[in-house]
C-alpha cells in the first residue's frame, strides 16, 4: 500500500464541530468556546475537529463547505447562541429561508431570500435526536427538541451543511446553546450557564450521537 494511502487508513475518523464568531455587540459566543474546548477530543474512534465561522450568511455558508470537502467527516454538529435558552437546544429542520432585520457581520440584511436555490424547503437534522435528549437529560443537563432554528445566519449555516451531507449520506444537525453568565449580567430574566457545563453537555450529546444505533 502507498505510504499516503497508509497514512490515510491510520488517521481518525473527524468529528466536524462548528461555532460562530461574537455578533450582536458581544465579545464572545459560547458555541465558539466549546467548539474550540472539544478541539482534538476523542469520541469513541473519532476525533473533533473545531472550526470557528463568521457570522455572515455567504461567508459562514462557504467556510462549512470547504471544511466538509477538506475533512470528509463522519459527524456534523454545528453549535450557535441563542439568548433565551436555558439548556442545550438540540434543532429538527433546517428551512430554506434568511429573513432577519439584524444585519450579519458583514452589514448584510436578507428578507424572503432562499439558502440555496431550488433546494428543498427543508430539511430534517439526521442526527439520532431522541437518543441524544434522553443521554443529556440522564447525566442531568437541561436539553430541549426545537421545531425552528430561526431564519438568521444558524438556520442559514445549518440549511447549507444539510444540503451539502444529504449527498454524502453524512449524519449532521445542529444545537443552540445558553449565554455564558457574564452575558447574562444586567439582563434579567435570561438564563445561562456555564462554559463547563456546556463543554461537557456538548460532549455528552456527541458520545450518544456517535453510538451505533
């Protein structure tokens, strides 16, 4: 066998896990801390591999897709903020739709605008979600299902990764995660939660979706 071809064969399978860059006025976004927390961890025979993307519809879009290409994972999960959530938000469906007033990192503002043209209008997240619920609920970590990811950059980022594994026969899906504490100073009634807990609820829910069905 060809020694690259060896080389191949001895590396782990990758976990590709995502986060976004702060937006919003914030200097920091929890999903990018536990991405890049979990960075070089084993789940079972895999290795995660972070990747942080930008808070830009195209650009956050594009930087999923080369890292797909470039990595050919086993596992999908993008992670993202979302003020409000008290737990893990573990999300079913991806629509083809950006429709959001706040403008992403780079200005842009898209109203009734598809993901991808002449996609499908939705698509269902293919990791084992039930499972993951009830193995984040059993070690303790508040976890939710959601029916929507929103019409901003997440749900756009997320339509694309789904799009792109549905070819690829490639399990994917994405979480939404709390405001660390110190987001949540001054602004009452928001929950949050530590980065620990969060890198280890993350971790969790990667262990159960990497377990054979």
């Amino acid at each position: 066998m060809h020694n690259s071809m060896v080389d191949r064969a001895r590396r782990p399978p990758k976990i590709l896990l995502t986060g976004f860059d702060p937006f919003g006025g914030e200097r920091v976004n929890p999903s990018l801390e536990v991405a890049r927390a979990l960075d070089g961890v084993h789940v079972g025979a895999a290795v995660v591999v972070a990747l942080g993307l930008p808070v830009a519809y195209a650009e956050g879009a594009a930087g999923l897709v080369r890292a797909v290409e470039t990595l050919s994972p086993v596992l999908v999960v993008g992670l993202g903020q979302s003020s409000g959530a008290a737990g893990l938000v573990l999300e079913r469906v991806a629509v083809n739709l950006s429709d959001a007033d706040p403008p992403d990192n780079t200005g842009a503002v898209l109203h009734d605008t598809p993901v991808i043209a002449d996609a499908p209008t939705a698509y269902l997240s293919t990791l084992p979600l039930r499972r993951m619920l009830a193995a984040l609920h059993g070690a303790g970590f508040p976890a939710s299902l959601s029916n929507s990811a929103g019409s901003y950059v997440c749900n756009h980022v997320f339509f694309t990764q789904q799009h792109l594994l549905a070819r690829r026969a490639v399990p994917g899906g994405f979480i939404h995660l709390p405001l660390l504490p110190h987001q949540a100073v001054g602004r009452p009634g928001l929950p949050s939660m530590p980065l620990d807990l969060q890198v280890a609820a993350v971790r969790h829910a990667l262990d159960a979706a990497m377990l054979s069905p």
